[in-house]
C-alpha cells in the first residue's frame, strides 16, 4: 500500500503517514526499522504494510516508495 509521510520523530524513529484518502496512520520505530530507513522526510511517497483493518490497524512496515 502507498502512502505519504506525515510527520517523523527522528528521536523515537516514530511517526504518521497519511493514506492517499487521507486518513492518517501513525507507526512506531519497529515499523520504521522493519524498513531499514535512516531518515524520513514529511512529503515523501513510502510504501507501507498494514495488518489489520479500521480502529484495529497498524503499520508493520514503512519503506521508501521507489518506481
């Protein structure tokens, strides 16, 4: 799934995304090292896994969206 990154904490390597419909998603630093980033950017296109669905769901994974 693509989304865009919202906002990031450099600190806690925690953050939020914004679904393209606009709905928010925060993740926390086991999703964001699942992805081997080092830094991350608020406007940048990434790539996401979501396990579960509507109150329930949450980022395992965010990662760089590359074409």
């Amino acid at each position: 799934m693509q989304a865009t990154s919202y906002t990031y904490d450099a600190e806690t390597r925690s953050g939020s995304v914004l679904l393209d419909d606009g709905t928010p998603l925060p993740f926390d630093a086991a999703a964001f090292d699942a992805g081997g980033l080092r830094l991350l950017r608020p406007g940048q296109r990434v790539r996401i896994e979501v396990t579960g669905s509507g109150a329930e769901a949450r980022v395992t994974l965010v990662t760089l969206q590359t074409f």
